[in-house]
C-alpha cells in the first residue's frame, strides 16, 4: 500500500490548487471577455469605416478627428457621419430610434461586403415597430450579452488599489423615478413595500428631480436602493444597478431578471433580490434590521474592483472596430423581432 503522503497530500493539493484556479477564473469572468485579449487592432492597411447613419443620442458630438484614436486609444478605426461615404463604409450602424420613426430612412440597398449593424439599449417591452425586419442586418449590438457586440450599462473592472469606501448612511431606502405607471411590476412592488417602511422617492414622478452633481451624493446616504428594472428581461440590467447603486455606495435591491443572470454580471454577495424573499414584508425586515457587520459585507466587492459606467456612443461605436475582426462575415438575421424576444 502507498503511504498516505503519496495519496492523500497530492490530491489535496491539486484540489487546492483547483480551487484556487478555479476562483481565479469565476473572478475574472464577468471582467475579461477572452475576444478582448486576442483581438487587438484590426489588421487592415486603411481604415475601418464605421458610419453611425444617426447618431443615437440627441446631440451628436464633433468626431471630425480620429476619436478612436485619441479618446481609446483603437487605431485604424475611422467614424464618420457623412451619409455621402456610404459606398466605401464597411460597417452601418443603425441606432433603433431611426427604425421606430421612419423606416423609408434607411438606405435602399447595401453595398457588397458592407455589414449592418442594429443597435438598441431599450428592452423589448420599450422597443416598437420591431417587426418586419427580415434579412436586413448582419449584427447586433445591445445589453444582451448573446449580442454580436455585447455593450452592458456597466462593468466591474479589477482594481487592485480599490478601498472599500461606505459613505456614511443617515436614510434607509431610496429610490429615483420618473415614469411611474401602476401597472408596472416595479409599481405594484414600490407600493406594497412602503407598506412596512419608508421609502425617499426623488425624480420627475415625485417632482424631485435631482440634478446631474447630486444624484450620488443624494443616494449615497441611503443604505439600500431600489434598482427596479421598468421592465423584466434577460439581462436588462442597467444604470440603476450600476450608477444608482454600486457607484452610489448603496447596496442595490434589485428587481429585474432572476439572481442567476445578475450574478453574471456582479458578485451573488452584493445585491438584493426580491425574489429572495417570500413576501415583501419579510423584505422590509430584512432591510431594517440589518446589523452593521452583515451590510459591510455587501461591499467586499469593492475590495477588488471598481465599478465603470458606459455612458458615451463614442466608446460604443469605437468599440466596432476592435471587435470587428471576429465577426461573423456573410451572415443576416433572418428576423430581428424574433431574435429580439427571445
Ligand atoms: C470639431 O473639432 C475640430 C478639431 O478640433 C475643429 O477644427 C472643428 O471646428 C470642430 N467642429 C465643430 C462643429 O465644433
Ligand atoms: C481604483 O481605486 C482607487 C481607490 O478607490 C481609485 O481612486 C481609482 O480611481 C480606481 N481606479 C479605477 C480605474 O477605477
Ligand atoms: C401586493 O399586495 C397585494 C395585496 O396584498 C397582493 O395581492 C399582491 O400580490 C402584492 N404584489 C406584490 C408584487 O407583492
Ligand atoms: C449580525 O447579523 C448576522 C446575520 O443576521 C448575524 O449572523 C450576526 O451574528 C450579527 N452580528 C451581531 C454583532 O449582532
């Protein structure tokens, strides 16, 4: 028979040295996208040519100089809105509020070894006029993480001088909104939970907008924050997780997709959901009588990383060009509607 050293500690070890590995990654994985690494610089000798047919927020910024390169440091990457340069771009990006209000906008015809790019931030439930769109775009590019170019409200990104910082709390819950509709799930939550205890509401519902500089400051003296999605799908999981919440120092109670897909994105550790509780008034105990030590353990996170926003087209659009070389070539969406709600 071997000695037990020969048996038992090699197999303790290795477990040890999988586990550690197999931490390491579970880390990484929601930080490092593998197509990041391997696709630098497209090996092209000119340009990309990225033309935005609209640009997707209402004030479009001077991109007259090479924005990629000076804002992103991406090189060969050339954005344009000139509509002329139509026969020369390579990729067409068309933002989805151009489809939703005119679809005679779009061009007549696509020019060989062009590629369409359709992209959207809004959730199907706040998307119209979807239909129809057959065979007309070869990729997507929204916050659905099976998107050809996956662009998330926000990310963690590894910080290896991060501090865990808690702003000090004086207010218990808070909440922004400023479409307020009764019949959203969101609603019908809000109300059945200020049933057990108070909640500060801020925003254009509540005539308390809060302007640009206070938001953070405001939120951050609440210890929990209702980060409820207006509408329930597969990864739609915005601003107010990220900004609202996580960059605010609050701890997020988060209404949207199941636990599961959130923990895709952040630490199971981090948030609330409110589907851990059977009833909202167990919620509201919960909330209220956290003891100090349970709610620092919401912010191990911040140990590790940093919370980065994406909150400009800019660093969007540019990012076509990074991940263009590994794009599927040659391939349509035979039913953008159908993909959409899937
Ligand atoms: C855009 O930026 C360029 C270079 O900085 C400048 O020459 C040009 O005047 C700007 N255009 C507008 C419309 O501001
Ligand atoms: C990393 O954390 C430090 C300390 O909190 C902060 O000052 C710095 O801005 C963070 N870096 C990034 C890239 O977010
Ligand atoms: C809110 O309360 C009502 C009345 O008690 C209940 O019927 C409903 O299911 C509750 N809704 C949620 C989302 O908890
Ligand atoms: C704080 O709450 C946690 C979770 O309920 C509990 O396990 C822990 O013993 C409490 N700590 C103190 C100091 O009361």
């Amino acid at each position: 028979m071997l000695p037990w050293s020969l048996l038992g500690l090699p197999s303790v070890k290795a477990s040890v040295t999988a586990g550690l590995f197999v931490t390491v990654l579970w880390n990484l994985k929601y930080v490092i996208n593998l197509s990041d690494i391997f696709s630098k610089s497209p090996k092209h000798t000119k340009p990309l040519m990225i033309l935005v047919w609209e640009w997707p927020s209402k004030q479009a910024p001077n991109i007259s100089t090479d924005i990629c390169r000076d804002l992103y440091n991406i090189m060969g990457c050339r954005v344009t809105l000139d509509r002329g340069l139509l026969g020369q771009a390579d990729v067409v990006v068309f933002h989805h509020d151009v489809l939703q209000q005119n679809r005679d906008k779009l061009p007549k015809e696509k020019p060989p070894g062009q590629s369409w790019l359709w992209v959207s931030l809004e959730s199907p439930t706040n998307t119209k006029a979807l239909a129809g769109w057959k065979q007309t775009f070869n990729w997507v590019m929204t916050y659905r993480r099976d998107s050809d170019i996956f662009i998330p409200y926000g990310k963690l990104v590894p910080n290896w001088s991060a501090t865990v910082n808690i702003p000090r709390k004086t207010r218990l819950v808070s909440w922004v909104i400023s479409n307020y509709h009764r019949t959203q799930k969101r609603a019908e939550v809000y109300k059945n939970l200020s049933r057990y205890l108070h909640v500060d509401i801020y925003g254009k519902a509540n005539k308390k907008p809060l302007c640009k500089d206070c938001l953070l400051p405001t939120l951050s003296k609440s210890k929990f924050y209702l980060a409820f999605e207006n509408s329930i799908h597969r990864d739609y999981i915005t601003e107010k997780l990220w900004r609202n919440s996580l960059m605010a120092g609050t701890v997020p109670v988060v209404l949207g997709p199941p636990r599961a897909n959130y923990e895709r994105f952040v630490p199971a550790d981090s948030f609330i959901h409110v589907d851990d509780f059977e009833s909202l008034a167990e919620l509201a105990s919960f909330l209220k009588t956290m003891n100090s030590s349970h709610y620092r353990q919401f912010f191990a996170w911040q140990k590790r990383y940093s919370v980065k926003l994406y909150t400009d087209w800019r660093e969007r659009i540019c990012t076509i060009c990074t991940k263009y070389p590994s794009l599927p070539q040659g391939r349509v969406y035979p039913d953008l509607e159908s993909w959409f709600n899937a």
